[in-house]
C-alpha cells in the first residue's frame, strides 16, 4: 500500500462521512431547543440537576447522516430524586412517543424533528465514592476524550468507525457485541491519534492489556473471560472492552490486515447487492442447507430483545448439535416486524443412526443397561465399551432440520424466551423459505449473504 493510495481513499471516505456546515449547525440548533425544553421542565419540577450534551455530537466525532443527541441529566450525588422519577416526570411534561429503555441504566428514547435523541439520568461522578449509576462515568469519558485525542484527528476517529460500520463489527450492543464508540476514540488515542496505526496494531489486540495510567498494575486473571482489555481511564476497574467478542474481533482483525495489503473504500462501504433470477437460482442449487424460523417482532426495547435471541439462537445450535445436526452459521435480523432466524448446515436430516450411552462397568446400572438392550433390533453396533463405558450405536428415523427443531421447542429442550412469540413461529427451508421472504429485500440479501459466506471486500 502506498501513502498515495491510502490518503486517495482517506479523502474519498472523508467526503461522505465528515458532516457538512449546515449538518452541524441544524444539529446545534436541535440540541439547545431540546436543552431549553428539559431544563424548563426540570425547574418547573424543581429538581436539582446539570444537563450534558454527551456522545460523539459532543466531542465532534459523529458522522454525517447520524442525527443523535444524548442528553444526561446528572443529579447531585446526594439527590432524593432516582432516574426512574426523572424520566417519568420527562414524559409527562414533554409530549412525544417516548420508549423507555434499559441497557446498564434505564434512558428514554424518542424522535425530534428527525433527530434520535436519548435521555439518561445519572448522577455526580466521584472517583472516591460508588457508582450510582453506570451513566456516573459518562461525565468523565467525554472530559478524558477532549483532553486527550490529539489535536486535529477527529477525522481519525471517524475513519475508524467508519471502517468498522462496513465491516459490521461498530457497536457495543448485544446485536453486534463489537466496538463502542468510545472504545474506538481510545484506541485513536493509544495509537498516536492515527486510524492506520489501529490497523497496523489489530493483530496485537487482545494480546496487550491497553492502559492510560502510567504503572497501574492490573491483575488479568480478573479479565481472563474478556476478549480485549482496554482499562478505562477514569475507572481503573472496568474494561471499556468487555462486549466484544472473539469473532467479532477476528473480524476486525481479519479485514484490517486485508485492508492493509489491499486498500479499496470497499471496506468502508459495502456494494449495494441487487437481487436477481440469477441469484436466486444460485440460492436454490447451493449444496449448503439452509432453514429459517420466522417469527413476530415483539414491542420490547432491543437491548432486550437481542438477548434473549442470541439464548434462542445458542439454544437451537446446543440441540441440534446434539441431534448430530451441527449448525455452521445461525444469526438473526429483524426487519418488517418479523425476526428471521437462519441455520445453515451441511445435512438435510439428523444421521440414520445415533450413539446410546451407557454405565461405566463398575456400576450397578450396567446389568439393567445390557439386559434392556439384549434384544434390541436396532443396534447395529454393540453394546461395546468405548473410552471406559459401554455404548451402542442404534438405528433411527431421519428427520428433517424443521423437524428437529419443532421437536425441540415441544419437548422444551430448546429455550423459549418470554418474550419471542414461538406458538407463532414457522420453519421454513430451501425454495420455500425463499418464495416466502422473496419480497422482502432485506431478508433476502441477508440470507444471501449468509450462503455466500466470504466478506464483502474479498
């Protein structure tokens, strides 16, 4: 790669997510309405409070197109107020379609005037006290990142999280469990205040433990589940790092080291893919098996929902793998209402034949094994002791991947979260599943995507 090269692309993505004056100025312009309005309801309620413009709008980080405010309302440390009382007073006095969630702290969210705003109460930061809150610390994050990232590489960040978003792994929710966009202003600053020095580094993260305190001793064992550390600056007891997951930085690291012997925007911005006959002809002849279940979208807060898909999905792959079905990808997307859940294998059905566990030989159990077993036309191998305990190999019905996991929702092996509508549930599969979701370009991208299993910018 050649500086040409990379400052070329530099300029290219620049230009897309840099925002423009009239951008800043209207965003500006929203954020002191919204100010003037929640102040003018909090002296009219008389509570004592300080109001914060937080996120990357506040430290000229964000990115054009995304029209966000966070606003927190930080309480004295000592207030009789609690955030629950805040946000109901909030929505009381301040008409708007507000949805009320909660990830480590309970927030409201609404739309603006076309702006995403978020309300989070909180209360003082004292680094000699305890948390209140898990919002306490935001104060401090936004002081750290203004001190500190180096004068002029805003665009640094912006290019890292840009870089992120077109290879999916920006975002610190459940959905993504990947990077926050604080953890990626830090690591702008960890690295000189350069996004390629990011790039040129990515093979080393989760092999170093990221610090910003000079001597501050820390004990790994206490990260040892943790895929990267990256010790936050003003709470020498958290891992601003701690959503991300393996894949998700395999991901980056992957693209990253791609990206360096190989520079396109296409890491940045995916292709638009259009669908076509050819495409899904080549869906429906692929040697890959592929079902989905179909379900509707509850009215619950995403953070919520995403959890218990994940549990859903985990708890399909556990049952299926124990089927002797072994799942290669299952994820999920939720668009038009409905969750769609896919699983791609290798086989149609569970295998003609399935192993029985038995006794160790020394346990009384082992008599009634052999005994219930004698006659038992379907053994085609055994009973025979196998690493230490007897074991036989039995005849069974194939059954089909639909199958398998109706079975499992009706025996309750599989996790029915509370939230998921399951009696609604279908499963589809193969030509079906696309005549089903062949309208809807969303579903059907994803589950080409899926099949086709390579990153966009290979």
């Amino acid at each position: 790669m050649t500086n040409d090269q990379y400052e070329q692309i530099n300029l290219e993505v620049l230009k897309r997510i840099r925002p423009k004056k009239e951008e800043r100025k209207e965003l500006e312009r929203k954020y002191q309405d919204l100010e003037n309005r929640i102040e003018e309801i909090l002296n009219k309620n008389k509570i004592p409070s300080k109001i914060m413009l937080s996120g990357s709008f506040s430290r000229d980080t964000w990115l054009s197109g995304n029209r966000d405010i966070d606003l927190f309302i930080i309480l004295p440390y000592e207030s009789e107020f609690q955030p629950e009382e805040i946000l109901a007073t909030i929505k009381k006095d301040f008409k708007l379609n507000w949805i009320k969630k909660h990830a480590k702290h309970p927030y409201l969210f609404a739309i603006y005037e076309g702006i995403e705003i978020e309300i989070i109460p909180c209360y003082e930061f004292h680094p000699d006290r305890p948390l209140k809150s898990a919002g306490d610390r935001t104060q401090k994050h936004k002081e750290f990142i203004i001190q500190n990232l180096p004068t002029g590489t805003n665009d640094e960040v912006r290019l890292l999280k840009q870089f992120m978003r077109g290879i999916d792994v920006y975002g610190a929710e459940i959905k993504i469990h990947g990077f926050s966009g604080y953890l990626t202003e830090l690591l702008i600053i960890h690295y000189n205040g350069k996004f390629i020095e990011v790039l040129k580094n990515a093979s080393k993260l989760g092999t170093e433990i990221i610090i910003f305190k000079e001597n501050l001793e820390v004990d790994p064992e206490r990260y040892k589940d943790d895929t990267l550390i990256v010790i936050d600056p003003v709470d020498d007891n958290r891992n601003v790092a701690s959503a991300l997951n393996e894949y998700t930085l395999a991901k980056f690291i992957a693209a990253a080291n791609a990206f360096l012997k190989k520079p396109t925007i296409d890491f940045f911005f995916a292709k638009p893919i259009m669908m076509s006959k050819s495409k899904i002809m080549e869906m429906e002849n692929s040697p890959i098996v592929f079902s989905a279940t179909l379900q509707p979208e509850p009215d619950i807060a995403d953070d919520i929902l995403w959890g218990q898909l994940r549990r859903f999905e985990k708890s399909v792959e556990r049952y299926l793998t124990e089927e002797r079905v072994k799942p290669i990808i299952i994820d999920s997307i939720i668009t038009n209402n409905e969750i769609m859940t896919i699983l791609i294998t290798l086989e149609e059905t569970t295998p003609p034949y399935k192993w029985k566990i038995g006794p160790l030989p020394h346990m009384n159990a082992q008599e009634e094994f052999l005994i219930v077993h004698k006659k038992n036309p379907n053994i085609i191998l055994g009973p025979l002791i196998i690493d230490g305990r007897w074991k036989l190999l039995e005849k069974q019905k194939k059954i089909t991947i639909p199958e398998v996991i109706r079975n499992g929702l009706e025996k309750n092996v599989i996790v029915k979260p509370s939230h998921l509508k399951l009696k609604q549930l279908k499963v589809l599969t193969g030509k079906e599943l696309i005549k089903k979701i062949a309208d809807d370009n969303e579903k059907i991208i994803f589950l080409y995507n899926a099949l086709k299993g390579k990153p966009h910018y290979l």
